[in-house]
C-alpha cells in the first residue's frame, strides 16, 4: 500500500493518522508546531489552561471511538446549568434548517424566551448572534446542552493527556509522527506523488496550502478569558448569560489540579461582531464575574485573554447544513479534514468525524493506487 501523509496534530489529524494505521497503511503525520494537539492544546505551567473551554460529550461519535480504544483516560462530568425553555429538549428535527432560529423559536415561546434560548446555546456556537443561525443547527447544539444526565464531560489534566494518549496509541500502531515539521504548497507536491494526503489543518491554512480560494465558511469570533483567582467559599459553578451570548465556568469545581493549590481556574468565551473590539467582550465577562464571583479583582492571580477569529467550527446559516461546508474529497488523491468540513457533530466532533472519514478513503484510494501499480509492473 501507498504511503499516507497527514498534515496537522490535532484532533482530525490524529484521529485520522490512527484510523489509516489501523487498517494496515503506512503512515507519516507532519505537525508545522514542536508539539501536538492543535486546538486541543493545553498551556504549560502550574494553569492548565486549553485554548477555550473544551468538553468531551457522551453521546457523541468521538466518545464512542476513544473508549473503544482504551483512551478516553479520567474524567469528571458537570452538573449541567439548567436549560431556560422546556423546548431546548425537542429533538432537533423539529426545527427547520431554512429559518433563523429566533425567528422559529419566538414560534414557540415568544421572542424574550427565543433570545435566551438563542443566547444559552452561544455556549456551543462561540457566535455573536446565535438568534440568525439555522433554527436547526442551534437546535441541534441547544438539545445536546439540556440533555440529561448532562453529557459534557472534562478530562483530567486537560486536554493534553488525551492527546499524549492518541499520540501514544499513534506510535504503537507505526506512525511516524514528525514535529516542527512545516508542508507548503511544494512539500504538499512532493508527499502526494508517494500516496494520498490527508489536510487536517484550519481552513485557513488548508486554502492557502491546497490554493483553494473555495475552502471557505463561516466560523466565531470570540472572546477567550483564562483567570485564576484565590479560593473563595460560595463561588459560582457556571455562569451563563441570557441576555447576551456569555458563559464562564469554574474548572477546577471537577480537576482542582489544573491550579495550584487554594486557587481557582475559570475558563470562558464571549462572542462578538466582525467589528468589534476585544474590550467589548472584556466587559461582558467582568460584569459575569461580578455576579458570579465576588471580590475577584482582588482576588485574580493570572489573567489571559486572547480573541478566537474563525477558530471555533463552522456555523451554518438558514439555508445550510453541514452538507453544504467544504467538501473531505479534494481530488488528486487529497483529503480535507477539521471543524469546518462537510462533516456531522458537535464542535470537536466535527473534526474527528471527518478525520474518520478522510482517513478511510484516503487507505482505499491508496489500495487502488498499489493495484494499478502492480498491474502496471506486471
């Protein structure tokens, strides 16, 4: 069988390299950064912090395969907030793809109950404006946050040990994983004439690298805050706004060890417009914390902030589905894999869905390459 190259350690690249090992094809994983992980990375230090808040959920495709595999690893599950509207529990068939979500759910439950609902669900949709996004795609998001038992589920440590572990289990199947290991357009030419290729990188990067002005879709752009603050009694579990897209969580309420000792760490996301200021988001977040942490100023002991522009997965607008985003097949032997691709899940689990994917018709296309080779040499 062909050679297969993945480019990108990640989430999809990972799970692209391991599925592509796993049925019998050479593998080489090619990752730009000295390590791995992607947007799944989780910084160093004494606060493990991840690049935005990350879950796991049970329900999802993701779960499933790295259990399977012995490498789902410890992990503590939320006590979810509770939901605003009963409706968030309706399956999300029942919501139509072709109309914005306020514009149906004020339907339902009239416009105040729809932009709260709208807002509760920025929580998976890192967007300033969930209310204009197909009625089906934030159904879909809101019915997964109401679920009960709650399915979010955190991994000690972060995420890094989960991808210690992929990239452990990776190796133990023969893959060759190259870091600090950068593929432009011309490296991109060379690793294709030895068998299939695998893009499991931003979209961005993939448009650039493959000169495909059509990979494109429209993601989030938000507010990411990190804030450790001093151990005080009484202090919110989750915070999430209904007034305007807006969520913080207390982290270490499930993994104390992600802060030193006597000290806490609150992860969050505020979205906002193409526009607008990282100030803007700021504000939203310390008038959370004001009401769900008292006292934090002086309390606070690291702050980080940073803005996440197309970073947090593909939304979909009245009209589309996931069927519409970029297609997996590229042609010419290129595959296409991340959180932005023709591909179903939650968040991350778009990236690993379509990673699966990639990697199985990149084998079966590398088969077919190995056959019209024999027969050519024959």
């Amino acid at each position: 069988m062909d050679h297969i190259h993945v480019i990108g350690g990640g989430l999809a690249g990972l799970t692209a390299a391991i599925t592509a090992a796993e049925s019998g094809a050479r593998v080489t994983l090619h990752e730009g950064h000295r390590t791995l992980g992607g947007r799944a990375r989780t910084s160093d230090g004494p606060y493990r912090a991840n690049e935005g808040p990350h879950a796991l959920y049970r329900r999802g495709p993701h779960w499933t395969w790295l259990a399977r595999r012995g490498l789902l690893g410890a992990g503590s599950s939320p006590t979810a907030p509770e939901a605003p509207l009963p409706f968030a529990r309706r399956a999300p068939r029942t919501a139509p793809v072709d109309r914005a979500f306020l514009e149906w759910a004020a339907g339902q439950v009239g416009e105040e109950g729809a932009r709260a609902a709208a807002n509760f669900a920025a929580t998976a949709l890192f967007h300033h404006d969930p209310g204009a996004l197909s009625a089906r795609f934030v159904q879909e998001r809101l019915h997964r946050l109401a679920a009960f038992p709650p399915e979010a589920h955190y991994p000690v440590g972060g995420w890094a040990p989960l991808v210690e572990r992929m990239a452990g289990h990776a190796r133990g199947l023969g893959v060759g994983i190259e870091t600090a290991s950068r593929v432009d357009t011309r490296a991109l030419g060379e690793l294709a004439r030895t068998g299939p290729v695998v893009v499991a990188t931003s979209l961005d990067s993939a448009r650039a690298l493959l000169d495909d002005a059509s990979l494109t879709w429209e993601s989030g752009r938000t507010v990411l805050l990190d804030l450790a603050v001093r151990t005080r009694r009484g202090d919110a579990f989750v915070v999430s706004d209904l007034d305007a897209p807006g969520w913080l969580e207390r982290f270490t309420a499930q993994d104390p060890g992600l802060a030193p000792a006597g000290e806490q760490l609150l992860q969050g996301q505020f979205p906002i417009g193409p526009d607008a200021r990282r100030a803007e988001g700021s504000a939203r977040a310390e008038e959370l914390l004001d009401l769900g942490f008292p006292g934090w100023r002086e309390r606070t002991t690291w702050r980080v902030e940073a803005i996440a522009d197309g970073r947090t997965g593909a939304v979909d607008r009245p009209g589309t589905t996931w069927r519409d985003r970029p297609s997996v097949v590229r042609g010419d032997g290129i595959f296409l894999a991340g959180d932005q691709v023709a591909a179903p899940g939650l968040l991350s689990e778009v990236s690993f869905t379509s990673g699966l994917e990639a990697a199985v018709l990149a084998v079966k296309a590398a088969g077919q390459r190995s056959r019209t080779g024999a027969r050519d040499r024959g």
